[in-house]
C-alpha cells in the first residue's frame, strides 16, 4: 500500500536540509560578531633608566587574537562513501526506470512527468543532474562546517533513494514471463 506522501519524499529531504541550514547559519553569525577584543589599562612607560627589553611591558595592550586563515575542510572516506551510495541508487533508479517503461502495459511513472521519462537523454540528463546537485549540496554545507548536517541529509537521501529502488525491483520481479 503506497503512502499519499511518498511522491512528496524527494522534495522533503532538502527542505527539510534547506531549513536546518537557514537556522544553523544564522545562529553563526549571530556568534560572530558577539566577541570584542581584549585590552588592558595601560601604564605610564618607563623612563630609559627603568625600561628592559628582557621583560615586557605587563601593562600593555594585548592584541586581539587574529582569525585563523580558513582552508575549506576535506571530504574523507565516510563522506565519499555517502556521495558514492547515491551516485549508484540513482544510476539504479535509472534502470528499473527504463526496464519498467519497456513495458506500458504492466507499469507507469507516478512520480516524474511521463514526457521526462519517455525522453532517455532527458532523463538521462535528469538524473545526473541529481547526482551533481547532491554533491554541490554536501560540498556547501561542509564548506560551512556543517558537516553533520550534511551527513544527516546524506543519510535520509540515500534512504529514501534505496527504498524507491528496492520497490522499483519488487515490482519488476512481478512481470509475467520476465
């Protein structure tokens, strides 16, 4: 028995990614700003006959700490393995997509505009076009140090993903003499 919201489960996920980033950024910036930089009184400077240069002066000014040069952090093995896991569910949508539309008579798409699905350089097109829009997706949200974001979205993804095609190799299995 098919859910009413399932057709809505692919545009849940980066809403759903979308929103949480929107209030994890915002809370960012919030804290950005909220720091002032230290100093402390000064003191009238020694005379030449009282000054060192073998201890410093305890009465200075001490400089802001200077913000560290931000290097974007690096995708590792859990994260490629996430990216690739989609990459190979979606070529596998596509595939029981195709095996299904060679035959009308048993199935229809419910899901995509039968106009996409009947084009396969479109579709074709179509679900690269997914595959490079989840990586850009993961790559901006780890750019922003929200790599558990990322990963959590990862995870919902590709479970949704592999539930789709898991059903689409259900229902293939059912045709008559295949």
């Amino acid at each position: 028995m098919k859910s009413r919201f399932q057709p809505c489960l692919p545009l849940l996920v980066p809403a759903l990614a979308v929103f949480c980033l929107a209030t994890c950024r915002a809370q960012q910036v919030a804290l950005a700003g909220s720091q002032p930089p230290v100093t402390l009184p000064s003191a009238p400077t020694p005379g030449p006959a009282e000054s060192s240069s073998a201890y410093p002066d305890p009465f200075a000014v001490i400089p802001a700490p200077q913000p560290a040069v931000h290097k974007p952090p690096r995708m590792n093995l859990l994260d490629w393995s996430g990216i690739a896991a989609a990459t190979t569910l979606r070529v596998l949508d596509y595939t029981t997509t195709e095996e299904a539309m060679a035959h009308p008579q048993y199935y229809h798409e419910n899901i995509l505009p039968t106009a996409l699905v009947k084009n396969k350089p479109a579709f074709a097109a179509f679900q690269a076009g997914t595959v490079v829009l989840n990586y850009g997706a993961y790559r901006y949200l780890l750019r922003h140090n929200l790599r558990s974001l990322a990963r959590v979205s990862q995870y919902l993804y590709v479970s949704v993903m592999a539930f789709q095609v898991s059903s689409n190799y259900q229902t293939l299995g059912k045709i008559p003499g295949h």
